[in-house]
C-alpha cells in the first residue's frame, strides 16, 4: 500500500498555493491511448515494401578486422543490400561534438577493428527479418584478436591494451590538460592530519540496462524532394537528427524526424543509432528500411548505466563533524566516451553530496575499456555516487556512534554555505526532508535535531571559500609513461589557491522581449524570499525585465581578508568573457594554474554539423549467434 | 537460522537539468480561431507526463482551462529545437520555454480583449474559466473564444508566442573543479525497513517512509508515479539488476527479461511518502522534476538497512543473496546492530514467523 502526503504547511510562505492548473490531478493528456493500446509507436507506422535491417556483431572484444566476406550473404533470399563501413559517409562522431565536447572517437561501423563484443561491423537489408537474420549469419569476418582490458584500473596500467586510438591514455583527457577532473576545496591532508577518525572504503556499481519495454528503434523511408522520414523512439529528437545528418554528410533540412512518444527510455535512447542507421538504409535502398534492436541487443549490445568505482576516505571529528572528505572515482566508459565524460564533470560537481563539508578533494576518471560503451540512465554520474556517500555516512556514524541521522543533520548543507564547487548553496530542504522521513518512520530525533531549519546556514566559516591545497599531478599522459601511479588526489600539493577565490554563477539568458516575461505576480511563488542566501539575483529568470545578456552575480563570494595581490586580477579576468561565448570545453585556461603548454585542440567533425544539436547513439544489435530467436516486440502480425 | 529487521536510512539532493547549460529548448503556441491553444514541442514523452506538464504549465501562463489546450510533440518540421528528455531538464528547461511562449500569447490575447471591450489591456484579468474580464468588474468580459475569432477575423492578429530557455554553457575549472552546475537541486531522504534470512542471504524490503522535495508538485498524481516508480527502480537496482553479474567479467550476462532479474508488480514496497514543495527561483512555477532523483536514495539505505540486519557490509551492487551469505560466512553468522532508529524490535525472528 501507498500513502502520499503534501505537506503544504512546509515552505507555505515561499509559494503561491491559488494557482488555477498547477498543482491539479490532471488527467494525462495521452493517457487513455497508451492504456487502450491505440497511441500510436515508431513501430506502428506501416510502410509498403518495408525492408528490415539487421546488424553483424562482434564475438570479439577487441579485434583487428582482416577481412569482411560478404559474397555468400548477399546471394541469400531477400537481401537486399549488403551494408559496410564504406558505405557511412562520415564514419566517425561523439554524441556531444554537437555541444563541442569531447573528439570525435566513435565508428557507426567498425572497419579497422572492434572494440567491444558485439560491436557492429556490417549490416544486412532483407524483405524480411528472418531473412536479414539468417543473411547476418552468413558473412565471414576475419578476425586477428588482441589483448582486451575490461577493468577500469587496469586499463590506467601503464602496460595496459590501447583501445581506443582517439584516446591513447584510455583516458578522457579533461581540459587539454589532465587525466581526470579535480575537485579541490580546502585542503584536505592537513584536515585528515587532525582528524579524531579516518574512515575509508570503497563502493562499486556494476551495470544496469535500462530495460525499457519498447526497444530502440526506427523507421525511415524516402520523402518527397530528397527528403528521409524518420519514426524514431529517441528520448533527443533533434540530437538524433543531427547526429545522423552528420554522420551521413546530409543537410539537416532533408531530414524529418518524428518521435515523441517512447515506451520508456530511462537515459537508454539518447545514443542515437537507430536513426542513422534506419536512415542510411532507406538512402541506399530507396525503400522504407527499419532498424529495431532485439531484446539480446537491448540488454548486452546497448549501452547501459556504466560501471562505477569509488573510494571515500574521511576526516572525522569524535562529535561527527565530518571536516575532511576525499573521492577517487572512475566510470566505465566502454570502448567510447558517448556521455560519460560529461557525466564525469556532473559528478564532481555534485560532491561531496548535500553535505558542508569545509575540505574537498576529488580525482574523477573517465576509462576506457573493451566493454560496451556505458550511457546516460536515471541518475547519470549520481546514482553510484550517491550510493557510496550514503552507505560512507553510515561507517562514520558507526565509527563515532552518532545517530545515523543526527549524523547527516549535523553535516547538511544549508541556505548560504559554500558548496565544493565555489557557489553559494541555496534553495535548500534537505534537513527538513531528513526531518520528514524520521517522523514518519518514528525514528526519534532531539528536540535540538527537530527544531534544526534549512534556512539558517552561512554562518562563519560555512560561507566561505578557504585556501585551497592544489596540484599538477596526472597530466596527460604521464600515467601511461609511469610517471603517475596514484590515482588518489595529491598527497604532496604543490600550489595554492588563495581564499575566497571564485567566479562568478551563470544564469539563465533572460527573455528576448518583455511580452515573454510572465508577470511576477503570476510565477507561482515568492521572490526573494527574505530568508536564504545572497539572492543578488533573485529570479533571474522572471523578475528581471529585459535587459542585456549579462552574467549575474547570484553568489557573491565573501573574500578572506588573507586574499594575495593577484586574486583580484584573477578573479576580474574569470568574469571577463562575455556570457553567451560558449566556452571551449576541451582547452580552458585555468585561473589557477600556470596555462598549459599546449592544450589539446579540440577536434574538428569532418563535416560541421548544422545548427541543430544531435546526440550520441547506442548500439544495434549482436550477430544473433546467441539468442536467434524474434522477439515478439519486434515483429508481429501487424507487420508485413 | 533466522530472519533479522533492519532498519536504514539515506538522504540526498540532486541535480536538475544539463549540468553545465548550453541545452537550449524551445516552445511555440497559437491559438485556434476558437480560442483553443496549440503548444508545439520537440520534447519527447516518456512516460513520465511532459505532454501533461507543460499543457498544464500553457494552460496556467496563458490564464485557459487545460481542457483548452493540447500538446503537439515531436515532429521536427513543426516543433522547434529542443534538446531532449534527459538529465532531469524535461520540466524544468521545456517548461520555462512553454510559461515564455504562452506569456506572449497571453499578451496578444489580452490586447484583443481590450480592443473588443475598449479598455486597457493592463486593467484585464482571466478567470481560468476561459473569460476574460476588467479587473474588480466581473461583468464586462468576453470569451477567450470571441477574442480569438475577433482577433483572427476582425483584427488580423495572431494569438501566438515564442519561447526559448537557455542556461548558457560554462566550463569546469581543470585544477579547482569550479564551475556552475546547475541552478536548482531537489532533494530526498528515506526510511527503510528489510528483512535479511541469513540462511538463503535474501533481502526483502517491506516498508519505506520517505520525504521528497519537489520544488513544486505541478501535477501531484504525476509526482506520485514517479516517486512509486522511482523507488521500485531503487529496490531493483539494489538488490537485482545488472548486465553483468560478475563485473568486470563479462560472463553471465542476462538476454532477455527471463534472465535480467527486477523485482515484479506483486513486490512494489509499501510505501509512505510525503512530498515537500519549495519552489525554486528559476524553476517553472518553482518545480524542479522529481523522476531521476527519486531511486538513487533508494540503494544505500537498503545496503545500511542490509547492515544493520545482519552486519554485513554490501558495498558493490546489486546486493545479491551471494554476496550477502559470504558476508555472513566471514563474519561467522549474523550480527544484528540494533540501534534507537524506530525500528519494531525484537528484531530477529525464527524462520516461518515474518
């Protein structure tokens, strides 16, 4: 049984409970058609003379390919086309090149060698399903294996396989610069140096399938005027449309893509490579082509929620202030970054966790392995993160015999402190949700821990940005030479960054013109509530009428007095660059440390993409050797 | 041999939308000549409500019934740029986009009325009933519907608006990690009891009491779905599922559901939940999207519910019997921790007596 609550009597003052739809039970719009089975699918639209395609795997995890021998499938009843490397116009791409993040690393198809078991290297277009099945069957490929690696840190081993050429540390290199992202806050040795308790341990998170019920998939067919119609389940309509005008060196405009409505996703179809792949079967084919995962790809080909590993090491007063915490975190990406690296910055900026912790530190590594590439799943770069925190607080109270609870009370972050990542926490309601769930638990918590508000954080040391330890370790590079062993942040810091030292937030663009601004009285809650953080831009969004693109100083950071001569100027040149000048991602100068010699320029698509962001795809399926059977989700009587 | 209760807890926040911006999306609304609204949209329903949503979101900005608006979503020859269901930015990014398109429309909408009731578009209100009227006086209004034929017949006007909602991108500092992550964070914590038969290691959750902050319920049944459907995913992520049950050997990998464990309808965790509502300052009527944050609090307070039963440390996930048996195997048997948690006590039991 299920008991659902709203405490409106909390936070009652900060919102506007009169509002006419919002906060209603509306009934969903397409509700009625999912339950009686009439919304349409991508799978629902019929075309005449359908063609179907199925993808040629990879029984290897890491393969040179020698030869493709296609003779013998393409003489098979019903096939149609034989399909290769050759035959992708662009056969390379990175789901975020389409933001300018990261090089691009990824083959639709394989031809020089695979990278993972059941990567695809060709593809078969039949009259019919079994018929492409059957065909897949029948290609040749001959491979020369070599030495894979499917552990994360044995891929950092200087000795280790080289996967991917792209990425010839098995590394995302982070900022032209190092190996990983850093998270530096504080100094962490010299608070684990007079910490009562050091506790550490370590989590792992292996992968998830996101299991949807409805498989990836789509259906493409010839338009009028040189045009491709693409039925598409993707969870990113124009992510998928780009990614595939750029791997197919198409203008976007000869594309229309039509989507919408998914029988699930949960992160598993952002990786956009049904479209491409559907789409370059109707162009060589001029026929309707559809490109469905099976429920064996849909499990073991597609990417899944990666694999995850961290460690926690914390500095802990006997009273339970935790004064010190450390991560060391590596994500499994797979053969190919996809989202992962991104994920990876979501993730630093995401510890230590709702916590006010005043020393942070954090080494966060992207690797690559010979596994399937890991994607986006509810939770991206949080899920295990947040599983190896939460279980941590619980070793710290056990070790300082502070209530489970009390523990986290005592450490919440609140209204007004500093967060790790240099801005202001606000908006805050963890202590009350801790306070809420206890109640409703009967777990008993102090009059002290009940009375406990998010609203009145900030005090002293909480607000403020301390001296910050720093180092240079881990640059690129250097780990495979074997100049890197520790995975750790620094032992031995060799800068620091002065106090209070901090840019300055980034908010919303604010609207075009003031006919699209809703009127204040409208928004639904109150702004600039009285309590709360240095709201120096209360509703950025909203309140403000429209005026120029600027960056708003949201979260004025109060400076340490001890602040050196050159913060200043530091600082002023960090808020310097204009607002909207989408900042390179591969080679950002720090403020903090000496530029790099030579960052790593960022990699340029063969062919720019139109305006339009695309997204990454996953993957199609395996060669069918293991589970040749047709999934009733994927063919059916309305078929032909 | 016995079964042990445990009780654990867990609490965390999570971030709302891209981490680092630069994910733009946009809405477009007209209005029928009959005064019923058009969102058009490229965002794409999952299952979690983003029609819903932002119909309602339309519907509340543009001062209509909800029956008078329908979501268009996604063709990309109608719906403008949007970059996709994911990281939690549905509501937050799309809805901002939907309240700016609807704002315009709602500003040509009123003109009209004032045209037709000769007053000042300033001194007009609507009613959320589908009429708009003079402020303080009730009686001299007009339809949405007259206004909208007005408008399209008689005063060659549209009733349209645009929308676009962009974080701007930003970058991560290489040796500090600076950066602005995202602009708004939702937040939960929970309760949960289990019981551990330390003869087969299985774990079975049988009660959750739970407080998530939401920003704002725009839809309080969606909510509810998401928070239902997000704790089964966590008690399923915990205690059954991955494609590779050996990591990082990739053996035993499961194909299909027959062999890719989750837990089914019947094993839906009884649950208690309140949800709290503090609205965020850049959010969409303060709502912040409840569907990704709601499983993750969900596995570490079944690890340290799993602890607190029987002492045993579950440290790599999914917390299979295995694993739990050797846990129990090295400690020598069950260690019970107890603890002043709430929890119903006398806490282990013979087996046949839960």
């Amino acid at each position: 049984m299920t008991t659902v609550e709203f405490r409106k009597d909390l936070f009652a003052d900060e919102r506007d409970d009169t509002l006419h739809e919002i906060g209603k039970p509306t009934i969903r719009q397409d509700i009625l058609g999912h339950v009686t089975g009439r919304t349409p699918y991508f799978d629902d639209h019929l075309f005449d003379g359908l063609l179907h395609m199925r993808a040629v795997r990879s029984p290897h995890h890491h393969a040179r390919i020698r030869n493709i021998d296609t003779s013998r499938a393409a003489v098979m009843p019903g096939v149609r086309r034989v399909v290769t490397a050759r035959d992708v116009p662009v056969n390379l791409n990175t789901l975020l090149s389409l933001i300018n993040f990261g090089r691009d690393d990824e083959p639709l198809c394989a031809h020089d060698k695979v990278r993972f078991l059941g990567e695809t290297v060709a593809w078969i277009i039949a009259d019919t399903e079994r018929q492409a099945r059957d065909a897949v069957a029948q290609v040749r490929v001959d491979y020369d294996p070599l030495p894979h690696v499917l552990d994360v840190e044995e891929a950092l081993k200087p000795g280790a396989p080289l996967v991917n050429e792209v990425y010839p540390n098995n590394t995302f290199d982070y900022h032209g610069k190092y190996d990983h992202q850093k998270l530096r806050f504080g100094d962490v040795n010299a608070a684990f140096a007079r910490a009562d308790h050091i506790v550490e341990a370590e989590y792992q998170m292996s992968p998830i399938e996101q299991a949807p019920i409805e498989t990836c998939g789509a259906i493409a067919a010839p338009e009028q005027n040189g045009r491709y119609v693409c039925h598409t389940n993707t969870q990113a309509l124009f992510f998928s449309l780009g990614t595939t005008a750029k791997l197919l060196d198409m203008a976007s405009s000869r594309l229309h893509f039509i989507g919408g409505t998914s029988g699930g996703g949960f992160g598993g179809k952002v990786d956009s490579i049904v479209e491409p792949t559907a789409v370059l079967g109707a162009v060589l084919t001029g026929r309707p082509v559809r490109f469905t995962w099976d429920r064996y790809e849909e499990m073991q080909v597609g990417a899944p929620r990666g694999g995850e590993r961290w460690r926690i090491k914390d500095g802990v007063m006997a009273d339970g202030s935790i004064i010190a915490r450390e991560f060391t975190g590596f994500f499994d990406s797979g053969a190919y970054m996809r989202l992962s690296p991104y994920a990876i910055i979501k993730a630093a900026g995401h510890l230590p966790g709702p916590y006010s912790i005043p020393n942070i530190a954090a080494n966060v590594f992207c690797v690559v392995t010979n596994r399937t590439p890991a994607t986006a799943m509810r939770g991206f770069g949080i899920t295990a993160a947040d599983f190896a925190i939460e279980c941590h607080m619980d070793r710290v109270s056990e070790v300082t015999g502070v209530d489970p609870i009390a523990l986290r009370l005592k450490n919440a972050y609140r209204d007004g402190d500093m967060k790790a990542h240099r801005r202001v926490a606000k908006n805050t309601a963890l202590i009350e949700c801790c306070q809420v769930a206890a109640g409703k638990a009967g777990w008993p918590l102090s009059a002290d821990l009940a009375a406990m508000t998010s609203l009145g954080g900030g005090q002293g040391d909480r607000a403020l940005i301390p001296e910050t330890a720093t180092d240079e370790e881990g640059r690129i590079g250097e780990r495979r030479a074997g100049r890197a062993p520790d995975t750790a942040p620094s032992k031995r810091p060799t800068g620091r960054v002065a106090a209070g030292q901090a840019g300055q937030a980034v908010v919303a663009v604010p609207v075009q013109n003031e006919d699209m601004q809703i009127e204040v009285d409208r928004i639904g809650h109150a702004i600039a509530a009285s309590h709360g953080a240095p709201v120096a831009s209360p509703a950025p969004t909203y309140a403000r009428q429209a005026i120029a693109p600027q960056r708003t100083g949201a979260d004025i950071v109060p400076p340490r007095p001890a602040a050196p001569p050159q913060a200043a100027p530091v600082a002023a040149s960090r808020a310097a660059p204009p607002a909207y000048a989408p900042p390179s991602q591969q080679a950002a100068p720090s403020a903090y440390a000496p530029p790099p010699a030579a960052p790593t320029p960022p990699a340029s698509p063969q062919a720019a993409p139109p305006a339009e962001k695309p997204y990454q795809p996953d993957r199609p399926f395996s060669r069918g050797v293991r589970k040749p059977g047709t999934s009733p989700f994927l063919s059916g009587t309305r078929r032909r | 041999m016995a079964i042990h209760r445990g009780r654990g807890f867990a609490c965390i926040n999570y971030p709302i939308g891209m981490n680092l911006g630069g994910d733009p999306a946009q809405a477009l609304v007209h209005s029928t000549p009959d005064g019923k609204f058009m969102v058009a949209l490229s965002a794409i329903d999952l299952g979690q409500g983003m029609k819903s949503v932002t119909r309602q979101i339309a519907a509340e900005t543009l001062g209509v019934p909800v029956e008078d608006v329908y979501v268009d979503t996604a063709d990309s020859d109608t719906g403008p740029h949007d970059m996709g269901s994911f990281a939690s930015r549905g509501t937050h990014r799309v809805g901002n986009a939907v309240i700016r398109a609807s704002a315009e429309a709602r500003k040509q909408m009123m003109e009209a009325a004032a045209d037709e009731l000769e007053v000042n578009a300033a001194d007009l209100t609507t009613d959320g009933r589908g009429n708009i009227h003079v402020k303080g006086a009730p009686s001299r209004s007009i339809t949405v519907a007259d206004t909208a034929t007005a408008a399209q017949f008689k005063q060659g006007r549209t009733l349209s608006g645009r929308g676009i909602f962009l974080i701007p991108p930003s970058d991560a500092d290489p040796d500090t990690g600076e950066m602005t992550p995202v602009t708004c964070f939702a937040h939960a914590a929970l309760v949960i009891d289990v019981i551990v038969d330390d003869e087969t290691g299985e774990v079975e959750v049988t009660e959750i009491n739970s407080a998530y902050e939401v920003g704002r319920a725009l839809n309080p049944r969606l909510v509810e779905q998401q928070l239902i459907g997000g704790a089964w995913m966590g008690v399923s992520h915990a205690l059954y599922e991955t494609t590779e049950p050996y990591y990082p050997d990739r053996s035993h990998g499961p194909e299909d559901f027959n062999t890719y464990l989750m837990p089914g309808p019947g094993q839906i965790v009884p649950h208690h939940i309140a949800v709290l509502e503090r609205p965020a300052e850049d959010a969409p009527f303060g709502g912040k999207g409840p569907g990704e944050m709601c499983a993750n609090p969900v596995l570490p307070a079944i690890a340290n519910a799993i602890y607190n039963a029987v002492g045993v440390r579950c440290d790599r996930l999914p917390i299979t019997p295995e694993k739990v048996l050797r846990g129990l195997q090295a400690n020598g048997g069950a260690r019970p921790q107890g603890g002043n948690n709430g929890a119903t006590q006398g806490g282990s039991m013979p087996q046949g007596q839960r």
